[in-house]
C-alpha cells in the first residue's frame, strides 16, 4: 500500500494540473487504481520479504534447528529407539 501510494500520488497530482477532473470523478478513478497496484505489487512485495529472510537465515531458513525443534526432534528419535 505504502508503495503503491507513493506512485499514485503523482499521477493524481499530474492529472490534476493537466486534466482538472471534477472532484467526483477522481474518487471513483483513484481508489481503483490503487486497488489494482496494490494487488499486483502484493505478490512481488511479498516474494522480496521472503528472500530477504532467506538471504539472512531468518524466520525458519536457517540450518540450525531452534530449541523447540530440537526438543522435538530429540523426543521423535527416542520413541523410534526399539
């Protein structure tokens, strides 16, 4: 949303100075527009955070397990344990 306001806001403000729509006119064209970028920038947004957090080893990349996980995976191969 933050990134599809800062692209909007200019191509209003441009319309405005060349156009000069009636008032009504842009509040059925703008909250459609930023309706549309936001949800076509909402996967590439969220494809980017998550390589982030892959690049960084964070929220569930890294290698080494977290203390749950290893709890639990220490639990698992004791009751595998004939």
């Amino acid at each position: 949303m933050l990134i599809a306001g800062h692209l909007i806001i200019p191509l209003a403000l441009e319309m405005k100075r060349h156009l000069d729509p009636p008032l009504i006119v842009q509040f059925m064209i703008w909250p459609v527009v930023l309706l549309i970028f936001t949800l076509l920038l909402l996967p590439v947004v969220k494809g980017a955070l998550i390589g982030i957090q892959w690049a960084n080893r964070m929220h569930g990349f890294s290698e080494e397990p977290t203390p749950g996980e290893y709890q639990q995976n220490r639990a698992r191969h004791e009751m595998e344990k004939p």
